[in-house]
C-alpha cells in the first residue's frame, strides 16, 4: 500500500513539472530581483512588486502554492535567472 501511495506523488511531480500546477509567477519576468512566498503573504508581496515598479525597481515573484512535492525545477528556473532571491515568511 505504500507503493501504492508513493507512486501517486510521483505522478503529482510530474503533473506539476509538466503544467506548472504548483506554482504562480508575478512580476517583471526579466527582473534581477526574485521573491518566493508561500501561503498569505502573495497578495502583500504583489502590491509591494508594483509600488516598486512605481519607482522604477522591477521585482518578480514565485508564489509557492504546494510544498509537498515541492516544485523543485520550477524553483531552479526562478532562481537562476535571478541576482538578488527573498524568501518572504510570514511569521509571528
């Protein structure tokens, strides 16, 4: 049965590598300046992208939406396009 269970991540891996299921992208896709959110904090970060487009920063951001399996290629090609990565957290 565990088998079972793992085979059926696997196929989630690859259904996410294949559609790019698990994650959401926002912002200037050329940008030297990459923030990666999970959870709560995509809405704040996506007005903070824009009030810094407003005075001439272009930022982008990889909204995680999964971390189990964690979107790992998606991930790698948003780092290293990348300068400058911020894991934005929210954290009491």
């Amino acid at each position: 049965m565990s088998d079972k269970r793992h085979a059926k991540l696997n196929a989630a891996i690859e259904y996410a590598e294949n559609k790019g299921a698990f994650t959401r992208f926002y912002g200037d896709a050329n940008s030297q300046i990459g923030f990666i959110t999970w959870g709560s904090t995509e809405g704040a970060m996506q007005e903070a992208i824009d009030l810094a487009a407003q005075q001439g920063l272009d930022a982008s951001m990889l909204h995680v939406l999964l971390s189990n399996p964690l979107p790992e290629n998606e991930l790698r090609q948003f780092i290293a396009g990348k300068k400058y990565i911020v894991v934005a957290e929210l954290n009491y």
